[in-house]
C-alpha cells in the first residue's frame, strides 16, 4: 500500500515551480542596473507622449501644477536637478495626474515602470511624494551615467539607457525623439514664463 502525503504536502508541479524560481533568483540575479536597463519597455507607455508642444494648452494644467510644486522644488533640490526641467516631464508623462496609468503599466506622475520603482524603492506609485522623488532620482542617475547630457538623459528614461548606449545617440524611435523634443519645450517655456513660480 502508498503511504498518502501529509496533509499540507505541496503538489510535485507546485514543488517544480518554487524551485525553479529559486534557482533562477540565485543564479541569474537582476541588479539594479539591469532592472535600470528595462526602460525600452517604456516606449508608448505615456498617455500624453505623442501630443504636440502646446503652449496655449500650459494654462488649462495650472492648478494641478501648483499642487506640487512643494514636492518637485523639495526632490529637485535634493537631486540638484532644474525644478522646470521635472515639471516640463510631468507635464509630458502624466499632465499632472497623480493616477495616470499606461496600458504597459507605467504609473503616477512621472509614468515609473515597475522595475524603476522598484529599484528607487518606490513603494506606493500613485502618491505623489514617493512618485517625484523616484522619477527625478531616477533622472538623476540617468544624467551622472550620461556625462551630465540632458537630451540623451531624456532619451534614456523614455527607452531606457540601452538604447541610447545602443546609438551613442537619442534612438531613432518617433515616440522618444517627440519626447525630449516636447520636454525640452515645455522646460523652456516654463524656466521663462512668469505663471510658474517655483517659490522665486
């Protein structure tokens, strides 16, 4: 006769399973850098990337923007980063929606992807605090690791840093060229008009 398995035994399949994923973990261990590498995954993940540069349409975001500006000149502070800069890429990943979220999964203001937040521990991505300080830390991991190159800077958090090592250059993808072109816009356009203040 077969002895039963105790009760709480696992199924053989289940058993497979854990151990396959622990072997995994332990040989292949994703670092940060390569969790860093994914941003690819971030093409057309933004809800608001393939709209054009529009100035006249800055003032209908007025209200929201000043929302959090606290937190954005706080985390730009921080990060010696330009606050007109990390306002200009909220404008372009989300228009200030602290909720937005791309059918690829990228969440929150600055549009993290799961690996990003994850490797800025970034645990809650629709609040906004947690949001900016992980997306603009994030943006200045990307400047130190690009010699300080604004536009490739850009590039690289829109089709992560692979890409733009891939070209030496802003990839050849639509959808990052109209990025940092719109970005670089709205920084322009926000560094020299009088309605965002910033505390100055």
């Amino acid at each position: 006769m077969i002895a039963a398995p105790p009760a709480n035994a696992l199924p053989s399949f289940q058993l497979v399973l854990i151990v396959a994923i622990i072997f995994t973990a332990v040989l292949h261990p994703m670092n940060q850098e390569q969790e860093l590498d994914l941003g690819r995954a971030h093409l057309s993940t933004q809800p608001y990337a393939m709209e054009p540069f529009r100035p006249n349409a800055i003032s209908s975001s007025l209200e929201l923007r000043r929302k959090f500006e606290n937190i954005v000149r706080a985390a730009s502070y921080r990060y010696e980063i330009d606050p007109y800069l990390v306002l200009g890429m909220i404008r372009v990943e989300s228009n200030f929606d602290a909720y937005a979220r791309s059918h690829k999964g990228a969440k929150g203001l600055m549009q993290l992807m799961p690996a990003t937040a994850r490797a800025h521990r970034v645990h809650n991505v629709y609040d906004p605090v947690q949001n900016i300080y992980g997306g603009v830390r994030h943006l200045r991991y990307l400047l130190d690791r690009f010699d300080g190159d604004l536009e490739l800077a850009l590039a690289a958090y829109n089709a992560g840093p692979s890409a733009v090592n891939k070209y030496n250059s802003i990839p050849p993808y639509r959808e990052t060229r109209n990025y940092v072109r719109r970005v670089m816009g709205y920084y322009r356009f926000y560094r020299s008009s009088e309605m965002t203040y910033l505390g100055k």
